[in-house]
C-alpha cells in the first residue's frame, strides 16, 4: 500500500517534498485522495513572519483534474497557525500548498487552469459542456467566471509597436478595438469609444507614430490629444464607402434622368396594352356568354328542322319559358341583360394605377393586389388577377423597367474594365442622357484612381473640380474631406490601412454572441487579446 501512495504522490504531484500522500479511496464515481503537508511551519501572510504554532487543523475538499474517466477530490488536511508578531494584525492564518491551493478556492491551481482556458477559448454553454466532459463541471456560469477570474490577462500585446488601427466594435454598446498594424494582431479593447479613453490609452504608449482611424470625431481628437506627434491616417475603405453613399443621394436626385432615358430608348413599350373589347357586353371566351349562345344555336335549329316549342322543352330539359325566351330572340346578345351589362366593380377606381404599374414592367398580380389594398381596395386577389390576363397574351410586351438609383451607382463605383458589356452600354446610355451623372462618373473614377495608386498630392485638384460642378451631395462628400484633410492626405498617400481590422472586429461580434450576454467586458478583453 505504501508503494501505491508513494506512485500516487509521483504521478499526481511529482514528487513534491512539502506533500504527502495518506490515504486513497475509489468508490466507483470519485476517487478521494487524502493528502497533507509535510512542512512545519508557514509564513504569514500578513507581517511575513515564519510560525510553526499550529492553532487547529480541518479537512479541504479541492476538486482536481479527473484521472480514469473519474472524477479525484483531494482531501487535504490543512493546518491553521498563529502568529507569532503581536504587533500583526492577522492573529491567525491557514496555510496554502504552493501551485496547489488558494484562499477559498473550491479547485486544485491545476484545475483551475484547465477551466479558465476553456472558458476563454469558448466560453459560456460550449464551455459548460466541455468542462463536464473532462471534469465534471457541468453548470453554464463557471466557465465565464473562472475565465473572468484567470490571471495573466496581456496588458496591451505587443504595446511596443509604432502603428496602431482604432476601430469602433459594434453592438448595443459601442466599444474600440486597437490593432497593430504590423503584426496584425489585436493589441487591447476599450469599453467605450469616447475621445478621453483613447487619449488616455495613446498617452500611456508614446513609441506610437502612426494612428490609423476611422473618420470619427472622436477617434481624431483622441489621437491629437493622446498622441500629438503621431501621424493620423484616414482609412481608405470608409472614404470609398463614404464616397458612394454621396455618388448614390446623387444619383438618387437624378431619378427622373434614368426615367427619361428608359423612355426615350423604348417609346413603343411605354403604354400597357388594353383589355380587348368587343360589341357584346359578355366578350368571347366568357362561360355565361358561351353557354347562352350554344342554347340559342341549339333552339333555333330544331325550330328549323320543324320542331314544336313543347317537343323542344322536353328534347332539352327546359322549361317551357327559357325556350320560348331564346326562341323569341333575334340573336344570343339580346339576352344578355340585367345585372352583368355595364356593371361597375371595386376595381374601376384603380384600373389606371394598374395601367401605370404595369407600364413601369411590374408585371405581378400578387404585389399589384397588395399594392392598391394600400390605396384602398377591399377586392379580392383573384378580380385583379382576372383583369391583368388580357395584358400577358397582348402582343405587345412590357417596357423594361429602368435602372434603379443604386443600381446605376454600382456600375458607377465599378471599374469600367470590369463591368459587363451590357452593365457599360446601359451605363453610357444614362450618362448621354444626364450632363450631372456624366460629371459625378468622371469625378468618382478619378477618386478611385488617387485611392489605388495612393495620389493623395492630387486631392486639392480634385476637390476643386468637384466643387465647380452643381453636385451638391458630392460637395457634403468634400465639405466633410475638408474637415479632416490632413489625415484623408496621409490616407491617400500612406500604405496603411485597416482591411485588417475588419476581421477581428466580426471575429469580436462571433465572441460575444457565444457567450449569450453572460459575461462582460473584462471577459471578452481576455478572450480576445490572449487568443490572439
């Protein structure tokens, strides 16, 4: 047995002097290992002042990593001693096993371990269902606190770095990661993007030279307040992005242009074809219609071929007033009165918005019937699908629908050697028809131009070019590149950007979506920095 207790003490603590093992128990389902402390002695934690004078002694229950598939507590016997200083204001003290033990702790130091790398690698239910695999820790919130918890959280990274990327992390709650631009590995997180923490980060880290931000306000008095000397970079993929919103409320001001050049292309399929109509009340293809006029060639030929009136009510099953009726008339359409001649239907009113609708190429009956219950029809669906059925086996076809706003400013943002042929025709075909959007295509590529072969020495021609065309969305656009033109400069002549960030900030947005809320920001800082 006391072989077994000294293999016991080599596998489970390697061998360390200042533990013994006692005692081991193997119930089925968890392995008890009592254990206790070879020293005589332990130092206060207080006054520093080393006491051998044992006060009392009682049992801990600290759970450790599992061996077997089974779970292994240890029952330590611990010692509490009294100090020996009268001057220390810590009478009495317990002592604790070094890497095995703390003060309240419920786990070994090893188990502890195991359980904050999971909970900062998943966190949350994952986290939970794979601590319950290798250690029995079944309840969701212990991986989320023993993570929270952990030591050796990374104070900033690699805060020796010269380039820093500040990006804003979205949510409920706006937060601000910072990335290193060099080694493009996130460097800390902040819990609010306003200018005071920035300044505050950036004057802790003066080796910084190069701050690269988005377009904020507060991110650039951040900088100038935090790191005075750096050189600040407008990122280059939001001026793009801000550049299109512009090129798009410009477009969108020009829709009448696109309008105009759609009609002018096509004028023959501007008009929606008509219903046919016919002299008879009840036109062809009618069943009410078709079936009185089979009645009437039917009476008629027998009274040719000699019949009676009475011989034909009994030959066809009719009464003897519905035969005289067709008998008496000249021709089917002087039957064909009362209620179904001339009468008006829920949907006259809205006929003309159905014309000009299907004018503009909305051919669908379903979004047409949904359309005008927004203006007040109390019809039903199949009415309106009934009316538009002449308008599909018409000849004529329906006009093309013509380019949307956004549409036309996509071609626009798009290099014209990547565009497809018919994308570049149609393009040239609104441009001919519209002077402005002609000016704001010139004014968008020659931007793009400056953004890929970084001509930021170009811009105050540019900007002086856009403001003697009449864009007035464009010259926002400027007004706002005018506000912060030193960092757009640097954007447009400096290397740095932050396509980088863009990845770290959804990989953020993953993070705290697996966690569920159930932990704050002192647990995300730690997952992300130490992950990376």
């Amino acid at each position: 047995m006391c072989e077994v207790l000294l293999r016991l003490e080599e596998l489970l603590f390697l061998a360390d002097p200042g533990i013994k093992v006692e005692s081991m128990q193997d119930d089925g389902e968890v392995i008890r290992i009592g254990v206790r402390c070879r020293t005589t002695g332990a130092r206060c934690p207080g006054c520093g002042s080393w006491s051998g004078r044992v006060h009392g002694t009682y049992l801990r229950f600290p759970a450790d990593l599992p061996m077997s598939g089974r779970r292994v507590v240890l029952q330590l016997r611990v010692r509490r001693f009294t100090c020996k200083d009268v001057s220390c204001g810590q009478r009495t003290f317990v002592e604790q096993v070094a890497g095995l033990t703390r003060r309240y702790s419920q786990r070994t130091e090893r188990m502890r371990s195991a359980l904050a790398e999971v909970g900062l690698a998943l966190a949350g239910r994952a986290g939970a269902r794979l601590a319950d695999v290798f250690a029995g820790e079944g309840q969701p919130e212990h991986s989320p606190a023993v993570g929270r918890r952990s030591p050796g959280t990374p104070a900033t990274g690699p805060a020796c770095g010269r380039r820093r990327r500040i990006r804003d992390a979205q949510g409920r709650i706006y937060g601000t990661v910072l990335v290193d631009v060099e080694t493009r590995r996130p460097v800390d997180l902040l819990p609010d993007r306003e200018a005071g923490t920035v300044a505050t980060w950036l004057a802790e880290h003066p080796s910084i030279e190069v701050v690269c931000r988005d377009r904020a306000p507060y991110f650039a008095e951040g900088a100038s307040i935090g790191a005075p000397t750096a050189v600040q970079v407008a990122d280059r993929c939001h001026l793009w992005r801000n550049l299109g919103e512009a090129a798009e409320r410009c477009v969108s001001r020009h829709r009448p242009c696109l309008r105009a050049t759609f009609a002018e292309s096509e004028p023959e399929k501007t008009a929606a074809p008509e219903p046919a109509e016919s002299g008879s009340p009840w036109p062809t293809g009618h069943r009410f219609a078709d079936r009185t006029r089979a009645k009437h060639a039917t009476v008629h030929a027998l009274l040719a071929a000699g019949h009676s009136r009475r011989s034909i009510q009994r030959q066809l099953g009719m009464t003897y007033r519905t035969v005289q009726r067709l008998a008496d008339a000249a021709r089917p359409e002087d039957l064909f009165q009362g209620q179904w001649q001339n009468r008006r239907t829920k949907l006259d009113n809205f006929k003309p918005y159905l014309h000009e609708r299907w004018s503009e190429s909305c051919t669908n009956a379903w979004t047409l019937w949904e359309e005008i219950k927004t203006h007040g029809y109390t019809g039903g669906y199949g009415a309106v699908r009934a009316y538009l059925q002449p308008f599909r086996t018409s000849p004529t076809a329906p006009a093309a629908r013509p380019p949307s706003p956004r549409t036309v400013t996509g071609w626009i943002l798009t290099h014209p050697d990547t565009l497809q042929e018919s994308e570049r025709l149609k393009l040239k075909s609104v441009l001919a028809g519209c002077p402005e959007l002609d000016a704001l295509t010139g004014h968008v590529r020659a931007f793009g131009k400056m953004l890929t072969q970084l001509q930021g020495d170009q811009l105050p021609q540019w900007i002086k070019a856009v403001r003697a065309d009449d864009l007035p969305s464009l010259h926002a656009f400027v007004n706002g590149l005018e506000r912060d033109l030193v960092a757009v400069t640097a954007g447009l002549t400096l290397p740095w950007s932050s396509g980088i960030v863009e990845g770290h900030v959804n990989r953020i947005k993953m993070i705290k979506r697996q966690m569920y809320g159930r932990a704050g920001f002192s647990l995300l800082r730690k997952r992300v920095l130490l992950a990376s």
